[in-house]
C-alpha cells in the first residue's frame, strides 16, 4: 500500500458551531506535493466542504497562510516530506486574527492597516512629466527593494507577539510597506506617513522578538523595518526637541 | 437580497481593473466608481507574471518597429490600429506606473532597464528582476488606496450581468463571506476578469483563472472574438506547470532536446549563437517555439518522465551573479518546486498553456456591442494579439487599455439613463437559480472529476496541433459532460465562505467557453499563429484573414461569424525569424 499521512483540519462553520474542531483525513503521502496539495486532495477526492483560500500555487499571490503544527506557514510553499508520515499535520486558521470558516481568516484589518500607512508615492509633481521616468540608481533601488517583497500572506501577524495582545497593532508587513515608500528615492512622503504611524500604540510594544522576520516566507524582513522606523522617529523626535523650528 | 448601486463597476482587480478604476477616478473624480472582485486584488493572477512588460523607452527603439513585431507575432490577425495606438501609449502608460512607485530594475545611470523578448527585434522589456506582475499589481493596488471614490468589494463573486433593453445595467454577485446574493446596480460595467487556462489540464494559470468575464458577456449577447488561439508557453515545469519565464532565454538560456543539442536550429528559427540574438532560436515566438517541441517529441527527441516529454532549459552559464541579480525567482521557484539548483542542473520543462488571444470583443476604446459594457486585459479581446501575443505585451496591454475602458466608460456614464425596472426581475430570477443551486441535494457528479475530464479532453483535442477530426470528437465529449455538469454533487450546505459553490459556478462557465474554443476551431479550416491544424496547414489569407465571432444561440448552441481584420501600414506577409 502507498504511504500515507493524516491531516487533522480544522473545521468550524459559524452557523452550526461554537467552537472549532479537528477532523481526520488521510491522504497520499505523495513526495511531489506541498501542504496545500493534500488540502486539495481531500477538497476533491474526499469532502468537498473543507475550506480553505488559495489561488497561485507558486508562493506569490499571498493567499494560503495557515497554520501547520502550530507555526504559521505559506501552505504552497512547503513540500509534505518536510513532516514526518508517522505523525499527523495539523492544519489551522493562522492565529490572531478572526475566523471566518475552517482555514479561512477575516483580515479586513489588514487593509485598513495597510491604506493607514498611505502605501503610495507621496510628492507633489512639478517634476514629473509623462514622457520621462525618475531616475532611481540600482543603489537607490535596493534600499528599500527587500521591503517591496510583500506577498501580504499575513504570516508575520501570525507570529507577532504583540499582535496576540493588542490587535489594533499596525504591525510587521503594514510597517515594512510603510518603509518601502520612506526609503523610496522617488517619495516625499515619510513625514506624512510617520504621522499615521505614530498615532499608533503598539510599536512602542515591539520588543524586536524578531519572529515575524523569521517566519516570512520572502525574506522581507519586517523586524528590521521596525527597528529602522523606531529609529527614524527617535532620531525626528530629538531633532524637533533639539531644533524646534526643524524640519517639519 | 440587497442591492448597491454606483455610476461605474469595474469587475475585477488585477492590471487591467485596478488601471480602469485609477484612469475612470482620475477623469472624473466625482463618480462613484466600484471594484468588485472574486479575490483581493493583489491576489490577481497579474501578481504571477515574471518576465517583463514591453514599451518602447530606448532611443535605439522605434514605435514602428514595436508595431512591426506585434503585427508579424500576431500572425497579421491583429488590428492594426489597435496596434498602433497601443505602442504609442506603451510609453506613457509605464512611465506613469514608475511615477507611482513600480520598482523597475535599472541601469547604473538611473534609467530603466530593459531586456530582450521573444520576437523583439529591439530590447525593449522593462522589467522588475523576475517578479514584474507581481510588483506592477502591488504598486497599482497600493495606489488605488488613494482613491477615496473607488470602493471595493472584496471576495465578491460575479454571476450574471444584468441587461436592460440592450444596455449594461449591473451585475448580481455573490458575497462569499456570507453567501449572500446582492445586485450592484452601474450605469457601466467593465469586465477586467482575466483568462481562462483552467479549462487545460497543464497551465501556469491560477486557480481562478475560469474565463468567468467571458462566459458573462457571452450570456448576455455579447460576442467572443477569435476563441481558438490559445497561448502555449514553450517552457513550463513539467509536473505543476509553474512558469520558467521566458527572460530566462532572454537572459541568455538554451532549450536543448536529449542529446543536448539546441533544436530551435531545424525549425526555420536561425542559427544558433552564444548569445541571445534578438528574434532568432530562443527568442523566437512562442508558437512556433511550443510546435517544435511537439515536432521533437515525433522525431522521440524529447525526454521522458513521469509527468510525460519535456526538453531542457539550460542556464547554468548565465552563471549565479546574473541569476541572482535578474532570475532570482526562477531560482526560487526551481529550488522549491522542482528540487534542482538551476545554476548548476539543467530544467526540465515543456509547454503549458499559458494565455488566451481570444476574449470578449471589444472595439479600440474597450467597448463591446452592448451598451455600457466594455472588457480590458486578457479577458477582452480588442485585437493586439491576433493569433499569437508576444510576450510582455500583455502587461502593457492590461495598462493601455484598462486606462483606455476606464476613461470611455467614465465618459459614456454621464449620458447613461438609470437602470430600469427590468433590472430587478432580471436579478431576482437569478437570486433563484443561485439560491436553488447551492440547496442542491441530489447531484451525483463530483465537481473534480468533471472538471479533471475536461481538462484533459480539451488537451487531446485543441492542443498545440488539432485537426478536424479531433475538434469534433471534443466537442461530443463536452456536449455530455455539459449534461453531467447538470447533476452535480455539492457536499457544502453551509452559506459561510462556500468555495464548493463557487467552484461549480467556475465549471459551469469553463464548460461553455471550452465548447466554444472547439466550435471556432473547427470552423477555421486553416493554420495561423497558435491555431495549428494538421488537416489545413496553410495560413489562407483569403478566407481567414478575419476575426472570428462566436455568439450564443437563443438554444445554447454557438453560432460563429467573422470579420475582417483591420491593416493600416503591414500588409500580410511571410514571418520570418532567424538572422536575415
Ligand atoms: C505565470 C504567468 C506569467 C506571465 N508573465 C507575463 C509577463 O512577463 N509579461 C506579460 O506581459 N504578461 C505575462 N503574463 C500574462 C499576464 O500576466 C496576464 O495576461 C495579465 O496579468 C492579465 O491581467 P488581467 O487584469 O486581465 O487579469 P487578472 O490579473 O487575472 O485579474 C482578474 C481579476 O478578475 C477577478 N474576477 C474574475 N472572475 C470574477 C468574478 N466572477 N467575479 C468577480 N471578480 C472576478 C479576479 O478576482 C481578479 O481580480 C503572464 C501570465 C502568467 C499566468
Ligand atoms: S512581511 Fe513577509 S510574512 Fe509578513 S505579510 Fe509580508 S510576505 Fe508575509
Ligand atoms: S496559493 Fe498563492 S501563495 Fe500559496
């Protein structure tokens, strides 16, 4: 017989439960697949009612976070043989935010979140004309290239602690996006942007843990965002304290 | 059942639709404009594109030669103006996209980059490493963030359009978080939904790429013009059909057969050289490309493995610098999903379905024959691609005429009457359908195994060569999976979130536009560009020098009509590749 592996999924359907719950499904062990293969072997070979977002299945569209005994993970990014046959999977709604349905996670706050940090080229366009691009050197272009990676997979609120504790949280990827524009050569907007964020609580709570650096599946780095914004506005905080008529 | 209304929806948030809410917001800055989309936007299918998106930016560049390279790709199916008008707003169109922050790679001065493609004569594929779509739908999606009159729906599931007395009134969606069936009244509608290779067993399209845009314009009596040119992409990885891009050859890649040997060279496409030569072996065009694949495999020069022939794509003497820099994806995407470090192993690939020419037809500003419904990107067909796209013009094409819909129906809006009374039977009734079909108790047929079977029929019978015959046989094939399709089993009876449903939704629309890939095949008893057919394999200018139109009957047959193709400077001619 074919090696095999069980999933335990988690199932909750808000009209009929309170409370999750783990059902049992055994699938092919099949060493070419990822995670999420195997949920789509029980969606269509065993019950058509496990529930799950995904799209792509090549690690860029951001949609299949879940949590994979215990730790949150790009579910399309992680080959079977990562885990032990003997032993089954647990496969979970990514942690901290609200569930809508078996795997799949409300991350409306996401969004808000995210158009917060007004994710965009902020300068007024006297220079700009239609025909002519900036000009951004490959030296301007990689300091903020890494920030620019976000799949929006959600994985690093997942593993945020400060996320767990207060969900109101800007948080790692929101942050990381905000530093994408700031560092942007083209942008003229950091100001602006710092003011959204510092109207928030939680990143004086960041204690640079670092997980959500550890966890991201693009090597974003969102740990190393926090730190430079932490530093950034410390540094703008002194300046206005030292220079009153400073730079805003 | 709730109904919202605006002035203008857009339906669908990847390139093309994100462009038309920015262009329709930007000209008229008073409208309520609205995205609808099955998924969040920047989980489009545009985020998967690698290789680069084309407009002529280099002095050393020329907007005819552009044009000259579309029109001889295309196989001259394309409409000239079309063309022209296109690669004269190329230009602009990514600038613009620089000016909102897409992080383009560049030259040490500062300027873009730009790289080779198939069939270019000129380098002239802007390009973001090898994430290129994905930063483009980012960077238009952060964008859009500031438009404070575009309002989204986001995971709302499109079913019908609804059509009053000859104009676009609307649509009725599905809420997927709730289940619940709302109508979103519009004085315009633009379908921006993206292709449709699910309906092919081997693609490099996404889950939710059903031609679900498609089959609604066709439904609501709009025409599908040239449905029988499907895009293979040469060079796919063999077991998932994930993308190798083609800048992998444009960076300097071979594609040899079992013995090592670069093939391209018998197949009328040059000789070859160390490096890549513009229009020439590798970097030829992708139909000819994928048909000498199938070419080798008769000759039994391919290799074989378990998920069928394939060739080799070698990088290694790019070498891991170049890699990095430029493939870094490619790298990525090897290393994890096929088990192989491509600077040091060769690539098993083959071609995958990749792209539709065809789509809902459209004329050169997105409109299509109803009024108040216009299509942009890979779901219209407005005629650039004609038999066969070339790489990285679609992209641009999803910027060019997304912004082009998106200010026509901005304009068209303000003499555009309010929906009438009809409008609200029309979605009640389908608020019944829907309704029946998700309490749906009795069905037999699992969703997959249908779809599984279509699949793989549509490979055997419209693959890269077809031919009479098999269109046929298809399209029996099909005409009784349409009536399983009828008794299908849904084991979901929750409201919350029901993927099942919607899936059943996406069957039914693929079904019908896989019949009508097959139908237009048939009838186009010539070879052109992607549509290879082995019992006519002359291209006739004569008969077929046209587009064809496939419309639904009032019994659900499809009924196909052609018209002529529009030449401006190019009359037909010979497609020559290879040093000249
Ligand atoms: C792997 C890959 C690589 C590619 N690389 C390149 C490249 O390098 N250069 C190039 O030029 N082209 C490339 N292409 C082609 C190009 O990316 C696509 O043609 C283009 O991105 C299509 O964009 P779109 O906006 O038309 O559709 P999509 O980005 O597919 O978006 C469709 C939208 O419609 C919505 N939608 C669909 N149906 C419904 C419904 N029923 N209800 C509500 N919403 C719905 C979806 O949610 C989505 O938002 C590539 C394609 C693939 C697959
Ligand atoms: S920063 Fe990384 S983990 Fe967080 S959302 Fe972005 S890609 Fe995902
Ligand atoms: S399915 Fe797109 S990232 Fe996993």
């Amino acid at each position: 017989m074919a090696e095999t592996i069980r999933l335990e999924v988690s199932r909750y359907r808000p009209e009929v439960e309170s409370e999750p719950t783990l059902q049992s499904y055994e699938v092919p062990y099949n060493k070419d697949w990822v995670i999420l293969d195997a949920l789509n072997y029980v969606k269509n070979q065993i019950d058509g009612s496990v529930t799950f977002r995904w799209s792509c299945r090549m690690g860029v569209c951001g949609s299949c976070g879940m949590m994979a005994n215990g730790e949150p993970k790009l579910t399309c990014a992680v080959p079977l043989t990562d885990y032990d046959p003997t032993q089954p999977i647990r496969i979970e709604p990514l942690q901290f935010f609200p569930v809508v349905r078996d795997l799949v996670i409300d991350m409306s706050s996401f969004l808000e979140k995210l158009s917060n940090v007004k994710p965009w080229i902020i300068r007024d366009d006297v220079e700009a004309t239609e025909a002519v691009e900036f000009r951004q050197t490959p030296v301007e272009l990689d300091a903020y290239k890494q920030f620019s990676m976000c799949i929006n997979c959600m994985i690093c609120y997942s593993a945020c602690p400060v996320i767990g504790l207060e969900p109101e949280f800007t948080g790692p990827a929101a942050i990381a996006l905000a530093q994408r524009y700031n560092l942007d050569s083209r942008d003229k907007g950091k100001e602006e942007r710092m003011d959204a964020l510092d109207a928030h609580e939680g990143l004086w709570g960041c204690t640079f843990v670092g997980e959500c650096t550890k966890v991201c599946p693009k090597n974003v780095d969102p740990a190393g965002a926090i730190q430079l914004y932490k530093m950034g506005s410390a540094t703008d905080y002194l300046k206005s304290m030292l220079l009153p008529w400073g730079t805003k | 059942m709730a109904s919202y209304s605006c002035d203008l929806l857009i339906v669908g948030g990847g390139g093309a639709g994100l462009r038309a809410s920015i262009a329709a917001a930007e000209a008229r800055p008073d409208l309520d404009v609205a995205v609808v989309s099955k998924v969040y936007p920047m989980r489009s299918h545009t985020v998967a594109a690698e290789g680069g998106a084309a407009a002529v930016i280099k002095s050393t560049d020329s907007l005819e030669a552009h044009a000259y390279d579309t029109v001889s790709g295309a196989d001259w199916l394309c409409d000239q103006d079309v063309v022209e008008a296109f690669v004269d707003e190329a230009p602009r169109e990514m600038v613009q996209l620089e000016h909102w922050g897409c992080p383009w790679s560049r030259e040490p001065d500062g300027t873009v980059a730009v790289r080779p493609f198939g069939g270019m004569k000129v380098s002239r594929t802007w390009f973001a490493a090898d994430k290129t779509g994905f930063h483009m739908l980012h960077s238009l999606f952060q964008t859009s963030l500031k438009y404070k009159s575009v309002k989204r729906y986001d995971e709302w599931f499109v079913s019908r359009l609804l059509v009053d007395d000859g104009r676009c009134a609307g649509v009725v969606a599905v809420e997927i978080a709730t289940g619940e069936v709302h109508s979103i009244l519009a004085k315009a509608v633009i379908l921006c939904t993206g292709g449709c290779g699910k309906i092919f067993p081997f693609t490099t399209n996404a889950n939710i790429k059903n031609g679900d845009g498609m089959a609604l314009a066709y439904r609501a009596g709009a025409p599908l013009k040239d449905m029988e040119f499907v895009q293979y992409h040469p060079t796919g990885l063999p077991a998932t059909g994930i993308l190798i891009t083609e800048a992998t050859r444009a960076e300097g890649g071979w594609l040899v057969n079992k013995d090592g040997y670069r093939y391209l060279q018998d197949y009328a496409l040059g000789t070859p050289e160390p490096k890549p030569v513009h229009r020439t072996m590798e970097l030829g065009p992708r139909d000819r490309l994928s048909q000498a694949f199938i070419k080798e495999q008769e000759r039994g020069r391919t290799l074989e493995g378990p998920y069928g022939h394939y060739v080799n794509l070698d990088i290694r003497h790019i070498g891991e610098t170049v890699i990095d820099k430029k493939l870094p994806f490619v790298r990525e995407l090897c290393l994890k999903y096929a088990n192989l470090d491509p600077v040091h192993e060769v690539i098993p690939v083959r071609p995958v379905v990749h792209y539709i020419m065809g789509g809902v037809h459209t004329d050169i500003h997105g409109a299509t024959p109803i009024a108040g419904l216009y299509a942009a990107g890979e779901a219209a067909c407005v005629s650039l691609n004609g038999a066969n796209r070339l790489g990285s013009n679609s992209l641009t094409e999803c910027l060019v005429f997304g912004a082009r819909a998106g200010r026509a129906a901005a304009e068209y809006v303000d003499g555009a009457p309010a929906p009438g009374a009809a409008v609200e039977a029309q979605a009640s009734d389908e608020e019944r359908r829907l309704r029946s079909l998700m309490d749906k108790t009795d069905g037999t047929e699992r969703i997959a195994d249908l779809r599984s079977e279509m699949q793989s029929t549509m490979e055997e019978s419209a693959g890269i060569y077809r031919s009479g015959d098999s269109l046929a046989a298809g399209a029996e094939t099909l005409g009784r999976l349409r009536q399983h399709a009828r008794h299908l089993k849904l084991e979901d009876r929750s409201r919350t979130f029901n993927t099942e449903f919607i899936s059943a939704l996406e069957l039914d629309y693929m079904l019908e536009l896989a019949e009508i890939i097959l139908r237009s095949g048939e009838q186009r008893t010539e070879s052109r560009g992607a549509h290879q057919r082995t019992d006519f394999p002359a291209r006739d200018d004569d008969n077929f020098l046209a587009h064809s139109l496939a419309y639904r009957n009032d019994d659900g047959s499809v009924r196909i009509e052609y018209s002529p193709v529009t030449i401006t400077k190019w009359p037909p001619g010979a497609r020559v590749y290879g040093k000249q």
